[in-house]
C-alpha cells in the first residue's frame, strides 16, 4: 500500500467522531491491506511503531522535528517556530510549509522503515543524524503525508481509535462480527494488535484461536470489581480466597533461563525499576520459563513493616536505581501464576494457579506469595480485612477459587474490598483530565486552579465529564500539572470528550489522578451516566489524592458503569 493512501485514511479518520463510521473506514482499510503491511498500517494508526512494551521511541522532540522541517522545507528556523506558536501542531506547521510537494509516492513499508531506523539510531552524534534522516524523509513525501509523519514521530498522531474500535473494524474487515471474541482474546494474551491482524492475514481465525501465551510478550492485566461487604462477597463467590491488598506497584514478571522482563499495569516495560527482585526470581523461582503477578512494595528490612505507596513511588526512576534499592528496597508479593514452562495457566482455575505458584518459590527474603485465607464465612473476612487496615494496607482482595485468570477483564472473579470513611465514598475515583481552569483569587498566580475530570464510557470511547476538582493539589503540583498541561493543550475541546461545562483551556485526554470524594450525587451539570432527562453524575467535594497516575492511560479511567454501580453500592451499608 501507497503511505499516501493510508494519508487518505488517516484524514478520514481524522473527520470523524461517529464509531460507526470509524468501523466502516476502518473495515475498508484493513481489507485493502496485504499481511505483509497490516501490522505497520495498525502500529502506524496508533501512533507507534511497535506496542509500547517495546519501548521503542522515536527520540525526536518538538525542537529537533523543527529542525527537521526547516531542513526539508528550507524554510529558516523562526519561521518554524513561528508557524508553531500559531498553530500548536505541528503537523500542519509541516503541510504548510511543504505545501505543493508532490513526493515519491512511497508505501506504506518504506515509510515504517525509515521512521524504524531513525527510532534505532543512537550513539553519539545521533540527534544530528536523526534530524537528517528525517528531512530526507519529509523530502521524498507530500505534504499531505508530511502532515501525519509530523505527528508521527513525536507521538502526537492521536486518531483517538481504540483497541475495542481496531479489533471490532478488523472482525468486520475479515469475517463478521462473531470473529470479534476470539480476537479479543488473542490481543488480551499478547498485547500487540498488529500481531494479531497479521496472524488472522496469514493464517485464519484458525491461527487466531491457537495462539498461545508468550513469555515476552505482556498478558493484559485481569481487574477487579466492587463490593460493600464481605457478606456481599460470600454471597457472590461462595467460599473465595481473601487475599492482602498491597499498595505498591503492581509487576508481571516474565522469566526465559536467565532473562527477565517486567511490565506495569499499563503493559510498558518496567524492568530496570526492580533488578532486586529480577536477581531474587532467578535465584528463587524454580521455572526455566514463567509468568508471574505480584505486587511490588517498599518496606523497613528491619521491622518488615510494609511502606505506603507514596514511598514506593520513588522507585520510580530512570537512573540511579542500584542505589536506590539499596536504600529503599522491594519486597515482592506474587499473586498469580500465569504461565509455567510451557504451559498456558491463564485458563486454570485459581486454586490450582495459587498452589503451583507456592510450590515454585523458595524460601527467601524478596519474594513470597501475598497473605492469604481460604473462607466461606465473613466473620473470617472481617478479621483478616481489619488485621490488614491495621498494618496500614489498602485492605483485601476476594479471588474466586475456580475461576481462570480473567485477561483484560474486570469482573466479579476478583473483587476488591476497601475501607471507607465516614463520609467518603468507599473508593476513590480516577478521572481522566480533559481541560483545566484558570483558577480565580490567590489561585489565579499559578494560572491553573482546578481541572475538568472525565470518565471513560467504552461503549462510545468518549470522555464524559463527572466533576471539576480544585482541592487537593499542593502549590508545587498545580505548578508542574500546568506545565504538562499546556504541553497537550489544544485549541477546542478534543473530538472524544463530550462535555457541557468548557473548560478554559483543553487538552488531550492523556493524563489519570485519583481523586476522593464525599458522595456521588445526580447532576445535570455532567455528562458521565447521563440519562433522557439530561442528569447525570457528579462528585461531591471532591479532591485530588495523589499526583498523575502514570501507570494508568486515558482509557483505564474508571468507566461510566463503575460510576453507576459506585452509586448503587453507596446506598448500601459498607464497611469501615
Ligand atoms: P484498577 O483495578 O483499574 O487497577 P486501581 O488502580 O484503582 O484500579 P484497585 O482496583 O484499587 O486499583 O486495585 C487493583 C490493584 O490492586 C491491582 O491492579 C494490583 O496492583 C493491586 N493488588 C494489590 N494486592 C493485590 C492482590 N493480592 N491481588 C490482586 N491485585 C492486588
């Protein structure tokens, strides 16, 4: 395929807000394209190369795309940057300015490769290398198609398709709609959608069915549902392992002999954060291959006593991570086994998941399987909840004993069970931010006084807004949350949010916070859960709880549905 007919797609894409369009388009993409070149056209309509747990970037910011561009259009660099400050994006900075190329009608290969060999140069003298490269590029192409390459390579091309969009727009381009389950379960086990489309290119919905669990390559994180009560929780699992809830970092180790790879709960690649607990599984776990889920926490070797997540979180660093562990070392808690020496586990049952992972973890100091009771009886889950609160944890997860390992799912195999507060829902919130306000008095120094929060509907794959939160942040927050903000700032609301209420100045949905609050209530103010007469749901006193959670997209936003049943449940009598 020509990259200028996949341009063709993208601006199509790019006019629509409608799903059902987008299918449609989407269907006639994928359907016109060959094997060879499906899984570059889906990475390429991501905004990627390869999935993020690759890490692979293309290590090209605004200033060097500048250069670029400048280079390529022979245009002077203020110029650039002129046509930057007015427009905010700089894809259409380079259609301008390239304006009347007609390139070299590349395809759609070529193009991947050559951003995929600017990604891979490093070295010393590479940013200069990498400017050129990219003029060259930006040389041999249209300006229609310097417009999406612009946006490409630094990371902002953002169609705003996605996964469930890409998956129901590939069944449909290849079979029909009942194709869609098996795709989606292939996805939830490897992560990589283009993987997926390649596979069903090459070898059928067959191919597709016997794909396997890949150590390697992430499995998608299984989630938890709500209740209020133990009670609740017996009634709904029977008798049901009552597990510690940690609050730290949650880990899937992938071990192959010798090498480890460890991914978030956003599937990246977190590997250099834990080489403690990477030495302690290959010293310590019994497996030439496996997948293992934990939950990874600072604590004092000393006491033992477990650290709260705000300390946890200075792990969280690039450099200076031998020292650190030193300083502030991990304890690991494994909570599931998913994957064992050439064995898929992911479709066993809980019970014999939790056994097979005791038995292949040694005695050690680092890692052990996360506290657990085995109870039908509530009584039971009331104590081991009231012991873990005591020890400052979060509180305890409910696991159903013959349940497979839910991929990609939140469902009531898992169900999590927190304190509340008087007064406070019995769960915080998080929302995804999708505008912010300039703040009035002493607020207005800092030029951002509150934010706009959204939640996620996946049935329309749009932001609805549930609450506008002011309080919580720290003067130094608000600071540095403007500062990211404006980075993602646009010029009008983003095509995926609906809202009501406009925001001073909008942004990419991009970034998740956490946010407690004292009650749900009905509002005609928001559109999050809206209903015919246009109410809808709203926070009550809300206040932010934390800063970005960066182990969180914009989709993993709690859904319009949680919301719902967050407001069902708050009827009820809950614990505390
Ligand atoms: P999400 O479910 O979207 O991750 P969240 O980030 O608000 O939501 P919670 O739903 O409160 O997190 O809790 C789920 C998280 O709890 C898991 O992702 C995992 O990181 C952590 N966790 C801690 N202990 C356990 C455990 N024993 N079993 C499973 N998960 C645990």
């Amino acid at each position: 395929m020509k990259f200028l007919t996949l341009t063709e797609y993208f601006e199509r894409l790019e006019a629509t807000s409608k799903r059902l369009e987008m299918f449609d388009i989407l269907a006639e993409l994928f359907k016109s394209a060959s094997s060879e070149d499906i899984d570059k056209i889906i990475y390429l309509s991501q905004g990627q190369l390869l999935p993020p747990f690759h890490g692979l970037e293309t290590g090209i910011s605004e200033k060097l795309i500048e250069r670029a561009i400048s280079e390529a259009s022979n245009e002077s660099l203020k110029r650039v940057q002129q046509a930057y400050k007015e427009t905010g994006d700089m894809g259409l900075v380079s259609e301008k300015l390239m304006h009347g190329r007609k390139g070299y009608e590349l395809t759609v290969r070529q193009v991947y490769e050559e951003l995929t060999d600017i990604a891979m140069t490093g070295g010393s003298k590479s940013v200069e290398r990498k400017i050129s490269m990219l003029a060259n590029l930006f040389k041999g192409v249209s300006s229609r198609e310097a417009k999406y390459i612009a946006r490409l390579v630094i990371g902002k091309l953002r169609l705003g398709i996605g996964d469930p969009t890409f998956l129901e727009s590939l069944s449909l381009a290849h079979g029909d709609r009942e194709l869609r389950p098996v795709l989606e379960r292939a996805y939830n086990i490897c992560c990589d959608l283009g993987l997926v489309a390649r596979t069903l290119l090459e070898q059928g919905i067959e191919g597709i069915a016997k794909m396997r669990v890949n150590v390697g390559y992430p499995i998608r994180m299984a989630l938890c549902e709500r209740l209020p009560s133990p009670e609740d929780i017996i009634e709904k699992m029977g008798r049901a392992a009552i597990e510690a809830k940690y609050d730290g970092f949650r880990v899937q180790c992938h071990k192959d002999g010798d090498k480890i790879d460890m991914f978030s709960r956003n599937l990246e690649k977190t590997t250099h954060m834990f080489p403690e607990i990477a030495a302690a599984i290959i010293k310590y776990v019994c497996a030439k291959k496996m997948i293992i889920e934990g939950e990874a926490l600072a604590y004092n070797e000393e006491s033992g006593e477990l650290l709260p997540f705000q300390v946890t979180i200075q792990r969280k660093r690039k450099h200076g991570i031998e020292d650190l562990s030193k300083e502030l070392p991990l304890k690991f808690f494994a909570f599931d086994l998913l994957f064992l020496d050439d064995e898929d586990y992911t479709g066993r049952p809980f019970a014999e998941r939790r056994a097979k992972l005791e038995a292949i973890i040694a005695e050690n100091s680092i890692i052990e399987p996360s506290e657990m009771v085995i109870t039908e009886n509530p009584a039971d889950i009331y104590r081991f909840f009231d012991n873990t609160i005591a020890r400052g944890l979060e509180g305890a997860v409910a696991k159903r004993l013959d349940a497979p390992y839910s991929a990609g799912a939140r469902n009531f195999n898992w169900i999590k069970l927190k304190r509340s507060y008087k007064g406070e829902l019995s769960d915080t919130v998080d929302v995804c931010i999708v505008g912010y306000f300039v703040g009035r008095g002493a607020r207005t120094k800092f030029g951002i006084g509150g934010i706009l929060g959204a939640v996620y509907d996946n049935k329309s794959e749009t932001f609805k807004t549930i609450s506008k939160i002011g309080s919580g942040f720290s003067d130094e927050e608000l600071i540095e949350l403007k500062s990211l903000l404006d980075k993602i700032a646009l010029k009008h609301k983003h095509k995926n949010v609906d809202s009501d209420m406009k925001a001073d100045v909008w942004v990419e949905p991009q970034y998740v916070i956490t946010v407690t609050a004292d009650e749900l209530t009905r509002s005609p103010m928001h559109t999050a859960g809206r209903d015919k007469d246009g109410i809808g749901y709203a926070l009550r006193f809300p206040r932010s709880t934390g800063f970005i959670r960066t182990d969180k997209k914009a989709v993993d936003a709690n859904t319009v549905s949680e919301i719902i049943t967050m407001f069902e449940q708050q009827k009820k009598v809950s614990i505390g």
